[in-house]
C-alpha cells in the first residue's frame, strides 16, 4: 500500500508539480484546453493569456477565445515577430524593449476582444502577472488605456525606472496611480505582481525572490483609497506596451502569463497562483488546493515590504 501512495505522489509531483524553482516547472495546458468554471481561482476570470503557449507573433485568450482562429489572437505589433527564447519557465517571447510597436495589441473595435473593459463595473478587479523585468526604465506590462495620461487609463501594470512597481485603476472620476517603494525590483529576477480593487482601496502586489537561492519569498505591497465604479470606456488593450504617444514604454522582459479577473482576489489567492498558475484547468479542484496551498503568514515566514 505505501508503495501506491509513494507512487501516485511521484506521478503527482510531476504532472501537476509546483510552480517553484525547487520543485520544477509546471507547462501550460494545450490551446483549446477549458477551463474548469467550478474552480475557485476561475470565478470572475474575464480574460488571460499564456505567452509559453504562443506562436510568437499571436497570443490566444485562454478564457473567451478556445478556439485557435484569428478572431482569439492578439497581433504582435511590430512586423519582424518576437523572438522566442529559452527561460527557465520554456520558451517565451522575448520584449526587447527597443520600441514603442514591440508589444501585442488587442483592438477593441474587433472580435479579437469585444473590449477588455470589465463585465460589471460596479465590482472589483484584478490585474496580475508572472514576469521578468530586464531594464531599469518605465515599462508596461498591460495597459487598457486610451491616452498616455493617468485619466486615460482604465488599468495599467508595470514599473517606473526607480526599480519599483506602478499600477494605475481609473475609478470613474480619475485614475489613481499605486507605486512600491523604490528598489523592490531586482533586474532578471522573476514576479508574480498584481493590482487589485475592492471599492476601498487600489493595492499593488509582488511577490518573489531576490535570487534563486534566497529561502523565503519576499511580499512587497503598497495601497492607495479610492473608491467608486471602474472605468469602462472600449479602449485598446496593449500587452507588452502602452497606447501610442512617446515611446509607449516597451516592456523589456518577460511575460509568462497574464489573468484579469472582475473580483478582487486575496493574497492567499495570489500565492496559489505564483505556485500553480494552472490549477484552474484542473477538473478536481480540491485536489488542486491540496496540492499547492498557499503560502499564509502563519504557516511560513516571508519578508514583507509595506508602503
């Protein structure tokens, strides 16, 4: 009998491993792959992408698109493809952060995205991702942004060139810019990092670790109040970049993968995800919360940066 169990839990560490450089590396289900519904971490999910599961030139929205047809892809910009490089999580486009046109776009006036504003805009919001930042100056991971000024955005998440974390969230009457304490980011190193609103306050997550080696992950935060309903006003969606205008801040990196939910998830919520950003495909989703719990204060200790 022990032999069993030792032998379904080597099959398990495998195949649903955790996400962590300890553990191995998870990959990404197969295009097409539905999401389970009934999963926690897929309530509220309006749209995402796994950029390891692209072509290079096109990324698929893993939530309203399934099938792979040009109506579910997001173009890349410039006209030479993205390169696609070997990291420790697979190969992934490279941004190479040269210029304004070097980012995915999703137009909102075609089926590619009906527009990526939020379902209801009286609920929450999440905006995260799982990246690796290579360059100290101002970049975008995401923007849904009609103009480059703070009004003009409904969502944003990047970093400005202090090494720190910037998110904005437009709750109706003006947008509201959220930024971590300078130095939170160390260059090549790898984030989940996300932007949340629950009707009280805009908060700005990231968590991750200064180098492979470190014991612990670091938990860096920052908030900002405001309230009010969320912006939704069919603006373009730009992955990688920013709405036209300067140099539309290029993203110089990686983005392994990208989730917007219209919800706020909670910090534990976020944890599962740096662990396992998959486990909503999963058709047993206690097995998936057994397999890769979260990391709560209470049970590990982590280093936490609050703004």
């Amino acid at each position: 009998m022990r032999k069993i169990l030792f032998f379904l839990l080597l099959i398990s560490s495998v195949c649903f491993g955790q996400d962590d450089g300890k553990y191995g590396v998870r990959l990404p289900p197969p295009i097409g792959t539905q999401i389970n519904s009934e999963h926690p971490l897929a309530i509220e999910m309006f749209a995402g992408w796994h950029l390891n599961g692209t072509s290079g030139a096109k990324i698929w929205d893993i939530v309203r698109h399934t099938k792979h047809d040009e109506d579910a892809a997001g173009d890349w910009e410039n006209a030479t493809d993205p390169v696609m490089e070997l990291t420790q999580y697979g190969r992934l486009p490279k941004f190479p952060g040269a210029a304004a046109d070097e980012r995915y776009v999703l137009n909102a006036v075609t089926t590619q995205t009906g527009a990526l504003d939020v379902p209801d805009a009286t609920l929450g919001l999440t905006v995260v991702a799982f990246v690796r930042c290579d360059d100290v100056n101002e970049r975008r991971i995401i923007s849904h942004a009609s103009s480059t000024s703070e009004d003009g955005h409904a969502y944003m998440l990047g970093n400005i060139g202090t090494l720190a974390w910037r998110a904005r969230v437009n709750t109706g009457a003006s947008g509201n810019t959220v930024v971590t304490a300078n130095n939170t980011i160390v260059v090549n190193s790898w984030y989940l990092v996300a932007v949340t609103y629950d009707r009280a306050e805009i908060r700005l997550h990231a968590i991750g670790r200064a180098t492979a080696g470190e014991a612990s992950l670091t938990y860096t935060t920052a908030a900002t109040a405001a309230t009010g309903d969320l912006l939704t006003d069919n603006s373009p969606t730009y992955i990688g970049g920013n709405e036209g205008g300067g140099t539309g801040s290029p993203w110089q990196g990686f983005i392994r993968w990208l989730y917007l939910y219209n919800r706020t998830l909670s910090i534990d919520e976020l944890y599962q995800l740096y662990y396992d950003p998959y486990q909503m495909f999963e058709q047993n989703p206690i097995l998936a919360h057994r397999l890769f719990p979260a990391e709560p204060s209470t049970t590990r200790r982590r280093n936490i940066i609050i703004l």
